[in-house]
C-alpha cells in the first residue's frame, strides 16, 4: 500500500474497517501490485477518509481504513474490482484474516 503515516481524519464519529491478515509468504511482487492497485481505487470511493497499514517480517499486518458511513462501506465491500482482490487473496495470499468494522465515538492525537 502506498500510503504512509498518519491518516487525516475528520472529528468523529466515522467508522474504521480493521483488516489484519496473515500473509503466507506467496507472490509478494503480484501482492504488492494488488495492494497498491486497491489503495488507489479506494481513495477515490465515496466517504473514504485515510487509511494507515503496517506489515511486520512475520508476515502479520494491519490495516485501518477510514469512512464516514456504514453505507459507503458496504458499497467499498461490493466494489467489483475489490471484491475479485479480496477473492484473489483468500485463494493466493492469505494465511488467515479478520475484518472488524468499528464505530470511531473518540479520537484525539499527541504529544
């Protein structure tokens, strides 16, 4: 995923879909093509706010997208360009995955 640092997001509520994956070590210049290829098309879905993603060695990542609504999630979900990436990686990539959709009530920043 191409983007770094800190997703700029307004004060809440909006909603934060989770994905923590487990890759299985397979395919990784195809992955990181598909990957940079989703976070593309996902910046210019409707309510899509940022998005911050980290990836250990082990394989283990996390990835919070922002939106403001459950709708445009759902919409997000459905994309037909999505959802054949998101079946590609159960088939090729994945070791094992979750998808938490959160409710964001709070939010506040530092130092």
């Amino acid at each position: 995923m191409s983007g770094t640092g800190f997703a700029k997001t307004p004060p809440p509520p909006y909603y934060a879909v989770i994905f923590t994956s487990q890759r299985n070590g397979s395919g990784e210049a195809d992955y990181a093509a598909a990957a940079d290829a989703m976070f593309e098309l996902v910046q210019q879905q409707p309510g899509f706010l940022g998005a911050e993603s980290a990836r250990g060695a082990d394989g283990l990542g996390i990835t919070v997208a922002y939106f403001d609504s459950e709708e445009n999630i759902r919409r997000w979900r459905n994309h037909t360009e999505h959802a054949a990436t998101r079946e590609r990686g159960k088939r090729e990539w994945y070791e094992h995955f979750e998808v938490r959709v959160a409710k964001v009530e709070r939010a506040y920043s530092g130092p």
